[in-house]
C-alpha cells in the first residue's frame, strides 16, 4: 500500500469535522467527499466523462453485481474495471456484504439500513422469501437475475474485487437489519469481525488498499466494542455499516459512539448514507466519504436538489416555470434549461429529462462537497452547516 495514504489538511475548530487528501495510485480524493454510486459500472444516466468534467474524484461499484453479470473473470480479461469501464480515477468496490442484508432480513423485514420513519416513509411488506443464507464460513446466494444458487464467503469476495481491480476495497461483513435484536446483531457483529481477519489473511495488497466495516447495530457496545476490534486491525481505512437504527436521530447517536473510537490517521466511510442533512451530521462527527444513490434515484423520478430543498419537476405547476432550477448553478442543466422544459420531459418520461437532471443532481452534490471542505478549511463549517440545514 505504499502508494496509498492519508494526509489530514485540516480540522474545525468547533467540531470533529476534518478536510484531508486521500492519495491512491490512479489519482487523489479531496475529503470530505461524496461518491457517486455506479452499481454495474455505470451511473444510471450520466456519461463517465461528464463525470470526470464535474469533477469527481471517485465511483463505487457493486461487486455483488459484476459478479453476477457480466462475471468477474469477464472484467479481468478486460483488464480491470477501469480500462473495462474506461474510467482512469479512482474506484472503490464493496465487498457484497450490504446484499447480504438487502437479499436477506432486508427483504423479510421490509426495511432499509435506517429502518423507516414514521409518518414520512412506510416500511415495506415484510414476508417476502430471503435470497441469502448466513452461516459461519460464508453467505449462499439465489441469483435474482435467474435464480442460480452462489456462494461467497471473505476469501470469494476478496478474490473477486482483487478481479476487478478498484483501488479501494471493502472486507466481506454481515450488515444487520434495523430490527435485528441485540442477541442476533451481537452474533452478527463477531462473524464480521471473524471475516474480517479472514479477507485481511488472503489480501494481497499491491495496486489495491482494503477497508475493514464496523458492525453493531443501534447498541452502544457493539458498535464501540466492533469500531475497537476493526480499528485495531491493519485495514488503510474504516467504513461504518450496517443498520444505523430506526431513526435518524439513532443514526447521529451511533456516529457519537462510533466514529471517536477509530482512528484518526485512518479514513473513515459511511457506507450507504446520502441525505444532504445526514451528510453535514456525519461530517460534523468526523466522517471523510461518503456514497449513496439518493442523487441519480431522485433525478429518474423528476426531483432536483437545491439550497432551498428539493423540487420535484413531475408537478405541472411548472410547466409554465421558465427559470432554470437553480438561478446560481452552473450545472449545463441550469444554464440551458428551463424548469418547463425539465417539466414536460419528466411528465414525458423521456430519457432525456433524467440524463439532464441527473448531471444537475450529481453537480450540486459535488458542488456541496467542495463548499464543505472549504468551510473546514475556513473555520467556518457550523455556520456553513446552520446557513445550508436552514
């Protein structure tokens, strides 16, 4: 991992957010960071080269499902994901560990990572049949692409994101539902750490640094006891997964036990979260990356993000709107387009209309990020956080 490292550039004064430079050999992340999400090695309509001209630094890319199509040793053939791909930046993979959750109790349980919030989302139907089966030495999978069965234990999913060659990788984990209890998530969270000397045995380092996951749930000494255990071990950085709770306050509340405990040399990812307030909370506590869907997931069903919150374009009250969705961005979306426009392409269900809003989605989240890092930097983060959350 020699051409790997982190350097902290700078702290804020009233809290434990931190602005920091993550190096890997296929070029440089400024931290805080988001990462855009591309599952199959695409972000859902947005070209890698726009990308690269808004500036992104980094992608993630869903092993679980380049496993299964088109193949791992596909991938390899091509050279790796970035010549596969065509994109020269950074990569990270996850390790599968999250479909783990998502094809099994997530399924069952009808819930996300953070569980549902009453009175604005419903959980959904739980019942329905597990995908996945956890056992000790690893986790069998039904394909739900054609329902073929396959096994991936920390030595598979280790062999295959070293396939398909991101510069960042993620140990194998077990990531729990919001509704497990504390005996099954204390069960849960010992195998992670179990599979996490498991993935750090068989990992061979060179062109790759790998992140070990802290486990525990909701439950105060699991998730300190697990960030102790994973933060000792000799992982380049941190993720913090699994179920972050019921609620967002329990999320804040687990980020409070958590992220003190790590390292503070190390990076530090939270897996999986993208609302722009949970953002400012987790950096606000220390936290470096970021990745999510919520941008390019809003922009496909005709919802932009602005300071002011979100607007959603599907509503005919702005059809006649001629502004752009917002006056000051310089997105190519806002510069060209207006909000009728955007309106009738969305109401259309034309392709078009979520290719423009993505690229404006993905531009405000970068645009963001940048502004979060120059507030640390600045020493003004608290009052940029109040100004934005407002």
């Amino acid at each position: 991992m020699n051409d790997f490292s982190f350097k902290i550039t700078g702290k804020d004064k009233n809290t434990r957010a931190r602005a920091g430079i993550l190096t890997t050999p296929c070029g440089k992340i400024l931290t805080p960071a988001f990462v855009p999400v591309a599952t199959k090695a695409a972000v859902k309509g947005m070209d890698f080269n726009r990308l690269e001209e808004i500036g992104f630094d980094i992608l993630m890319v869903n092993t679980y499902h380049l496993f299964l199509r088109p193949g791992h040793k596909v991938v390899a053939k091509a050279g790796g994901l970035h010549k596969f791909a065509n994109w020269r930046r950074p990569l990270m993979t996850d390790s599968g560990g999250f479909q783990v959750f998502s094809l099994g109790f997530g399924l069952e349980h009808g819930v996300g990572k953070i569980g549902f919030f009453p009175g604005k989302t419903k959980a959904a139907a739980p019942g329905r049949k597990k995908l996945v089966e956890i056992d000790e030495e690893g986790a069998s999978f039904v394909s739900f692409l054609d329902g073929s069965r396959h096994r991936i234990t920390p030595e598979k999913s280790i062999e295959i994101q070293r396939a398909l060659g991101a510069d960042i990788i993620f140990a194998f984990d077990e990531c729990t539902s919001p509704l497990a209890s504390y005996e099954y998530t204390a069960q849960a969270t010992a195998r992670t750490h179990r599979w996490a000397k498991r993935c750090l045995k068989v990992f061979k380092g060179g062109s790759q640094a790998m992140f070990g996951i802290v486990q525990g749930g909701a439950y105060k000494d699991l998730r300190i006891e697990s960030a102790r255990v994973i933060g000792a071990m000799p992982f380049f950085g941190i993720g913090v997964g699994g179920s972050l709770g019921k609620t967002k306050r329990e999320m804040r509340r687990v980020l409070d036990w958590t992220l003190p405990v790590l390292p503070e040399e190390k990076p530090r990812h939270l897996l999986g979260i993208g609302e722009i307030s949970d953002i400012f909370e987790a950096v606000e506590r220390g936290a470096d990356l970021f990745d999510c869907v919520i941008p390019t997931r809003l922009a496909r069903h005709g919802v932009a993000l602005t300071k002011k919150g979100r607007v959603n374009l599907a509503n005919g009250k702005f059809l006649t709107d001629q502004k752009p969705i917002e006056k000051e961005c310089l997105c190519q979306t806002c510069r060209k387009h207006s909000r009728a426009y955007l309106s009738h392409l969305t109401r259309s269900k034309e392709i078009l209309g979520i290719m423009l809003l993505t690229e404006h989605n993905l531009f405000f989240m970068k645009k963001l990020m940048t502004d979060v890092r120059q507030a640390i930097l600045d020493g003004g983060f608290s009052a940029f956080k109040k100004k934005m959350l407002r």
